[in-house]
C-alpha cells in the first residue's frame, strides 16, 4: 500500500514513526505493505515512488521543520493538493489541522483523493463536521474506502468499535467526554479547588490548553465530535449547526465544590441520540465510568442488547492517534485482499 | 446459519431471546439466516430441522422449565451430546456451566463437534481455562471456526476489541476487573462501610452471589478469565494452575476504610502479563478507570501504540452475555460469506 500523507504535524509525525515502528508486524501479520511515497507539509513535500525513510523523514521535519528539505526526493514546489497529481499511491493519509470555519483543505484534499479513486483516512474533524453527507457519497458513487476512527477520540476507537465489536448489538445513544482538554481542566478544578482562569492558564504552561482555548473550552472540539458519531455511528443526519453547544469557561469553583460534597463531578458531556445532540458541562457520578479524570476521553455506548458499554482511552497525542489511522489502514488493505 | 444449542439457562435462554429479538435485523445487515435447530437442557431436548419457534422455546422453558415439553418436537430420549449426532447442524452454541475440575460437558461437546467439522461458540470457561492449547489446536486441525467472546466478562467484548479494533497496536498487559460479584461487594463495603459477612450475605438475598459463593469470592472465576485473556491475547502458553489466586474474604472494613482515606479503593484486579498472571485484591485509585462499581467489570489495555485503553461492561447478564454470543456467530457468518 503505498501512502500519500498530507499534514506533517503532530499527527503526520506519529503516523510515520508508527508504521516505522510497525512494518515489519504488519507484513507479518496482515500481508501488508506499507510503503510512505510522499509527505507534504507548508514547506513543500518530499517524494519517492519507491519508498521514503521514515526515520530520515522524521529527524528531517524535528532537525529542520521542513520536510522539503528531505535529501535528493525533497521539492519546494510541489504542495499539499499539488502532491496528488504528481505521485501515485494507493491511500492519502489526510491530517491538515481542523478548519470548522471551512472545512479546508481537508475536504478539497479528500474529494479530489475520491475523483482520483483513491482510498482516505483522515484525523480532520472539520469538512466531516460541516459536510458529513456530502463526503461519504462521494466516497460511495467512486467506489472507495474512506475512514476516520482519529477524527473521534484518537485512541478511544469508538467508531469501529461499535461496528465491529458490538456488531450484534443495536446503538441507541452515546454519551461520554470527546475532549481531553476540558477534562484535564476540570478535573484540576476538582481535585485543587482553584479557580477556571487560574487552571486554563496552568494548562496553557503544560502545553494542554492552546494559547486561542476556544475550540476547546467552548466546546466546539467536542460539538465536531458528536456531529461525526451522530453520523456514522447512529445514523443521524445532521451538521454542525444542529449541534446545541455549552461550554466550561462560566464553571466556578464553588459549583464544582458543591457538586463534590453530593458524590458528583462536573464534566463537559456530550450527548448524541435521536433525541439529543448537544455538548454541556453536566453532573456525573463519583466511581462511575464517567469519572475518568486527567485528559483521557471516554464514551458510553448505550446499546440494546449489551446494555451500556464503555470504552476510554486518550483523546489526543501523536503516536495514539496514529494508533486509529493504522487500524484504519489495516482494516482497508484487509478489505482489499 | 443452523444452530445446536446445549445449556438453555439464562445465557442459553438469553441467546434464544436475543436471535428472536435481531434476526430481522442480522439478515438485512449481515445477509445470515439463524435458524435455531435443536437445544438441549437436562430434560431432554427439542428438533426441528426446520427451525424451533424462539418465542414458544421460551415460554415452555419458562413455565415447565423441560425444553423437551416443547409441542410435536420435544423429545426426553435425546440429551447433551446425544443431541449431536441427531441433527444436521452448522454452528454449535456450547452454554451448559462452567466446571472447573473436568471442564465437562463442555470440552466433550465442543471436541465432537469439531470432529463433525461443525463451528463452535461458547460462553464456558472452565475447558478453555483447563485446556486452551488442545481445544485450539483440535478447532485448526479440524478447520471450524471457534469464538468464546462471551466466556470473559459478558458484555466486556475485550476479545474483539483487541483483535479488531485495536489491531495496529500490540497489546503488553491486561488489568482489569473480570468478576462482577466481588465487584459489588467490595463497591458496597466501601460505600456502606458494612463487614464482609454482612455484605456477601446482601449479595446472596439479591442474588448476586451464589448460595455455595467460593468460584467468586475466592477468585477462581476471575483465574480462569486471566487465562483465557493470556493464551488468547497475550500468546502467553498457560492453565489454571499457573495463576496465583487470592480472594476477598478476608478483606476487612478497616482496610477498606483506610485505602478510602488516602484516595484509593479496593478491587479484586485480575493481572494478565508476561511477568505476572495473578488475581488479588489491591489498590486503585479513585476516579481512575479501575474505580468502577456495582457488578461492572472492566479491563485496561496497555498498548504499544495507543497507550491504554479500557473497556467497561457488565460481566453478566443473560442478554448481555447473548451479545457476545451473537457477535461471534456474526463474524463467524462474515469469514464463511
């Protein structure tokens, strides 16, 4: 399989140490082939029909942060929608940051990678966010695989979980933590009793809360979320903008307190049924699954035979995220076989 | 898909009711046809070639408790493995009880059917934790298709979810929580500060512990799970007599009551490792993935690439078990289409 990937940043990078870490395993095991032809980041690409290095890839991009810079194959010119008409490959990896305003470049990259007939895994919330319908049917009328278990949860792996691991099960609704930074933030207010802004600003030191928290703290990460597994996980034809969205920034100390002395936490929830979809901070249980604390995700499937099942893991992080591409990957070379 | 039931109590009962329930369903979505054919109980059993009423199946099992009181194809004569070399079958749904001595009916059954080159699913675990190796190696020898999802933790699908929906990462260790009843009663000393002897006899008046309650509270369900996850999972080659087992009746109140101070609970937590195959009680934190109440049980996976990840459910249930039990009839139907 030899794969084009688009967006070299945290997520490009995990994805290029995993397969240089799990080649070998995935040959053995699935009959596998992954080949990287060509990377491409703002600095140009680097390409290879026959194969770049993956390590040499890496300390490139660290050393230099460009990947135009790669040795003989690295090229200026050439970038992002650019690469797909002057290599060939079998799957585009697309991980260019989210764009909720536009869904961009995302959706130009995958509906074009679909013309081309190629297959597509993606990490990208944002064109799913905005145009979930739109882009599985032109995955469909060309006849290819498009998947994106890291748009949710990195590796919380809620998507195939549910279609494969409770196959027999019905899903009626989800409910569960989809970002890891409000987590981390209120979980931080919980055990420190300190106050919002104070703990934002801690998290911004540690790297967990960006400079512009707003995607975040307003909920619009999780809003993203909930669109994609209303989608493609309960068949609920929605957008965005169907999504009613609460977020954290107004949660005092005191309500948390409060909270706490009655066996609650506060966590910022989303919920995603017939009935409902909407983000909102919400009580929950002391030592119930939704309790989890730090920047781990979870989700509780609640499902018709298998009653409620839960499944947390961690919502962000380079290698974890790769984690749910490669799965993606697998799942399509078996498909291919 | 026609299926042989032997063991129709709550979990063969479960799967009767569950078939009934989706049918419809895993025709249109899988293009299977489950048909069930025969089930056994220690009354005899009912035959029909072309396919018993589920509905009628329950009702008579459930007012005079003797499948064999099934109308025109009831039959006292024929019982247990008997029922085997009297119908035409495809898959074997193997539910008589767990005996953790001899392993049988279970391992009989499950052998002969294989020999028959018939699939089998089970929900038992006290062949597989006596004599994994054989079973497996007798299932490839023969060609046939074995699953047992439903044999460790009910409606904690963790078999699945590590073949499938994690199948880039490599899974390193297991812990979890693999018994429910000895979940509820450590989650109810903590919460009510009550004594063992009280609380397991709580336990016993809702039926949650067994009258004779050794296989839980000593650990011994949770043993044979452990094995299973390690020759399943992990590759680990083991039997029930490699697992060091300790229970919880000898956990006090106080200790209890001293590990709740300092933010800990107490769990019975089944390790599955390399380096360790144990079941004993110990320490988790609160508001961690492992704080889990009530009779959930739980296991986190420690991966290479997606670091941990837990999954929840309850470990027993008579249509949660059949979940399981379906999932793996389901993938079965998949690999033969």
């Amino acid at each position: 399989m030899r794969i084009c990937l688009i967006g070299f940043g945290a997520v490009g990078q995990g994805v290029v140490k995993a397969i240089s870490l799990k080649k070998r395993d995935i040959k053995n095991k699935f009959n596998m082939d992954l080949k990287v032809v060509g990377v491409s980041d703002s600095s140009g690409s680097a390409i290879n029909p026959g194969g770049l290095d993956e390590d040499l890839l890496l300390d490139i991009k660290s050393k230099t942060s460009k990947v135009s810079n790669y040795p003989k194959y690295g090229n200026s010119a050439i970038q992002g929608i650019g690469l797909l008409d002057n290599i060939d490959y079998d799957c585009l990896i697309e991980a260019t940051p989210t764009n909720i305003e536009t869904g961009e470049p995302a959706k130009s990259l995958t509906l074009k990678a679909f013309k081309d007939k190629k297959d597509v895994v993606t990490s990208n919330k944002g064109h799913l966010a905005l145009f979930y319908n739109e882009i599985i049917n032109k995955s469909k009328e060309n006849n290819v695989k498009f998947k994106f278990e890291a748009s949710v949860g990195g590796a919380m792996p809620i998507i195939n979980f549910s279609k494969k691991t409770l196959a027999s099960s019905k899903i009626e609704s989800i409910i569960g933590i989809l970002n890891g930074t409000t987590n981390f933030i209120l979980s931080r207010m919980t055990s420190e009793g300190s106050s919002y802004k104070n703990t934002l600003e801690e998290s911004q030191v540690l790297g967990i809360a960006e400079t512009d928290p707003s995607q975040d703290v307003e909920g619009i990460d999780a809003a993203c979320k909930t669109v994609i597994l209303a989608n493609s996980i309960l068949g609920i034809d929605c957008v965005y903008d169907d999504i009613e969205i609460k977020g954290i920034s107004n949660i005092t100390s005191e309500a948390i307190e409060l909270a706490k002395k009655e066996g609650y936490l506060i966590k910022l929830i989303a919920e995603v049924s017939k009935d409902n979809l909407k983000v909102a901070p919400r009580l929950v249980k002391k030592n119930s699954p939704y309790a989890v604390e730090g920047t781990l995700n979870m989700a509780t499937l609640k499902t018709d035979l298998a009653d409620d099942v839960t499944v947390i893991g961690k919502g962000a992080g380079s290698l974890e995220t790769a984690s749910a591409i490669l799965t993606d990957l697998i799942n399509i070379g078996k498909l291919k076989n």
